[in-house]
C-alpha cells in the first residue's frame, strides 16, 4: 500500500506518457540488513543475524554467531520486494528459505551471484552480492507498520494494520477497515495517545502494551531524525518471549538530505540500480528510464512531460524522462546522448529544446560533439527554439550530421515517431 501510494504521488503528473519499467524517484533505498543494523543502533528489537557475500563468510558467521542454532533464516539481499515468492533464473524458488543448520551453505551458494526475479525487479530480475543470515524467531502474531510522507496531513503518517507478513496491497484493497492511520503533528511530533492508536491498530496479542508504545516511538524518532521518506516493517511482529520486533524492513530516506546523512549515504548500493540512471545522477541529470522506443532530450521537466504526451498522442513510446535543465553544460549534452544510445530499445531520438536560460548554440555544440564521441545509429530529430537558436542551427548544419530538423513540436513528434518505424 505504502510503496504503491508513494509510487502513484510521484507518477500521477506523467501518468499520460505511459507505461514506464522503473522510476527514478531520487531516493535512497537501502538493503534488509543494513536497515536492521540501523534500527539496532535506535533501540529496536530486530533479529541477531549478519550479511555475507561469500561461502567462506557464511560458514565463519554460522560458527561464529549461529553455533547452537537448529534452523536459520536466509535471505537474499536485493533492493526490491516479493522475494519469498521470486525465482531465481537458476531455477531456484523463493529469495527467503527457513533452513536446517547444515544446509545454511548449500542454499546460501545456490543464490549468490544469481539473478533473482520478483514481481517488482521486472523480467531483468536483480543480482543477489550478499544473503542475509538471521535467527529464526519463535513468532505468535504478524503485523504490518508503516510510516511514510502524506500530502494531506502534510506530515508523517502512519500505518498500521493487525494482519502482516503478506501483501499489504492486497490486503488493503479486500479489508480497508483493518488499515489505521495515524497523522503525526510535524511540528508537536509523535505523542503517547499517537502511539497508543498505532499499537491499538497493530492488536498485539502478547506484547507488553508500554514496550510497544515505546517502541512505536523509536520507530518514528528514527524516521524524523535519519530523514526517511519511507520505514516499512513487513512483518513487525510478536515473539514468544513477548518481545515487538522488526522482522523485516524496507528503508528509503530523502536524497536532499545526503549533505547530513553522509554515514547513511555511503550504504547505497549502485549495483541494485539502473546503471543508465547512475550515471545520470553522477552529471547530474534528470533521468528516469521507460520502456519506450524513442529516446528524448528535452530541457525543463514541464516540456520533458509535454513532450512524452505528444509523441505518445502520434503512436510512439518514451524511452525516457531526459531533463538537462535550464543551466546545462557542453559536457553534461555530450553524457545525456552517451545515456540515451546506450539503452538498445531506442530506435530514434527526439531533442526538444526551448531556449530561454539553456541556449541552444551549446545544445548544439553538445550534440555535434556527442556525435564524435558516440557511434550514433539511429535517427535523430532536432527542434530548437529560443535564445540563440540562428547560432544553434548553423553549428548543426556546418557539423555535417544527418539530422532531421523540425519547425514545432508537434512537427518533432510526428517525424520521431515515423523514424522509429523504419
């Protein structure tokens, strides 16, 4: 529920340039573990357990941490959801298996470095580098906990519900009367009546009331002070010995916030993402990769939309968002067209730029001497307007590039999506 209302808040302006496989939300995530270990520092009941990347390590975390433990849980640490239910492309079914012992390094070796596919990887799936080694808990409830950003308290909010440990969306959308939300006073901040509703919401069964209180609390105290734009905790649940513990977490914190977070920034894992959108954040650009055939730069997130609209209003597809900004370099030209040919699905690109802060003689510039640079194989349509465009469209036609040239956007569209056709 939370990753999808986040997902629909930041895709709802886009939602006629179509479909797109992934989104680049400008957000950190970070993997279970790493998320366990920080929650650990906040005072939260999390499992014992430990992240390795290789047979050698498991074996030495088995002796070393799980040495009287009959069954260990292992998980494979990738940077998306629906594990248990994914499949590796070895064959191997689910990313999270409940194991004896002595097969703890059989399983572990049958998911590193293989790709996993989940419901939310895509058919691409996602390398697994580590699995995550944790003790199997003696659980007697499974709840689900939540705290994300929400528009219309304008504040945190959160989210619990006294059923966990499967789809929350499902869940959600067949019994809506089970999700309690509780808005947080940003500026009060989270009070014990706020937490009170929430562990009324979670309807624990053997935990101490007062403990779970507190430890709603940390949860929300940790959220504010790691700038967290997401904290789910799917299933934070009841042990035996009536302990409220976080079995499992997802984290995502604000990427604005990277200049006070730096500790937290270094556990980004760019192997998890997509390489063209990392890449794009190193020259700094706007980049969110679609599924599209028709690449596109475009200066200014309004006519980046715009311009995905139309070429879908004339039968094309996006391949990209591509927003080089208002105050882009030569260089940062010359990287967009590296970013845009490497994607193989792109069959023509489209470069819409309106001139009014980016010139369009250093559009140019950078578009000639990306051509140098890159092997350029497919078609390319150009429409500059604005400042500087006399001086743009002589660079252009002095270059020698076959380019086709186009009067309006409309114009643009129309030509992009016929020489993707041919």
């Amino acid at each position: 529920m939370v990753r999808e209302l986040l997902g629909k808040l930041a895709t709802r302006s886009l939602s006629f340039a179509g479909k797109w496989q992934q989104q680049q939300l400008r957000r950190l995530n970070i993997h279970e573990y790493q998320g366990a270990e920080l929650m650990g520092k906040h005072g939260i009941n999390v499992p014992k357990g430990m992240a390795v990347g290789s047979i050698d390590e498991v074996r030495k975390a088995m002796h070393e941490m799980f040495p009287s433990q009959s069954e260990v849980v292992v998980k494979s640490q990738i940077l998306a959801g629906g594990r248990g239910l994914g499949t590796f492309k070895s064959g191997l079914q689910g990313g999270v298996h409940i194991v004896k012992s002595d097969q703890v390094t059989g399983i572990a070796g049958k998911m590193l470095g293989q790709i996993l596919v989940t419901k939310q990887t895509g058919p691409q799936g996602k390398i697994v580098s580590k699995v995550y080694l944790a003790e199997k808990l003696s659980l007697v409830n499974e709840m689900y906990f939540a705290i994300t950003l929400d528009r219309a308290s304008a504040g945190p909010l959160i989210i619990a519900c006294k059923k966990g440990g499967t789809s929350i969306e499902d869940l959600a959308e067949k019994h809506p009367e089970l999700i309690v939300k509780v808005p947080i006073d940003i500026f009060t901040g989270i009070t014990d009546e706020d937490a009170a509703k929430v562990v009324d919401g979670l309807s624990p069964k053997v935990a101490d009331r007062n403990s779970s209180i507190e430890q709603v609390k940390k949860l929300y105290e940790l959220f504010c002070k790691c700038d967290c734009t997401l904290l789910e905790i799917n299933p934070i649940a009841e042990t035996s010995d009536n302990q409220l513990v976080a079995a499992d977490a997802k984290f995502n914190f604000d990427d604005n916030a990277a200049f006070r977070q730096k500790e937290i920034f270094t556990l980004r894992d760019p192997t998890q993402e997509d390489p063209r959108e990392v890449a794009a954040a190193e020259a700094d650009l706007n980049y969110i990769g679609l599924d599209g055939e028709i690449g596109c730069m475009v200066n200014g997130a309004g006519l980046a939309m715009a311009t995905m609209d139309i070429i879908k209003l004339h039968g094309g597809t996006p391949a990209n968002f591509l927003d080089v900004g208002g105050n882009a370099s030569e260089s940062q030209v010359v990287e967009a067209f590296k970013i845009l040919t490497s994607d193989e699905k792109v069959k023509a690109i489209l470069v819409n730029i309106f001139g009014g802060i980016m010139k369009c003689d250093v559009i140019a510039s950078g578009i000639v001497n990306a051509a140098k640079q890159v092997q350029l194989k497919v078609p390319v349509v150009v429409r500059l307007e604005g400042t500087n465009v006399d001086q743009g469209k002589r660079i252009l036609k002095e270059s020698g590039m076959t380019l086709i040239t186009a009067e309006d956007l409309d114009d643009a569209a129309e030509k992009a999506v016929k020489a993707s056709a041919s």
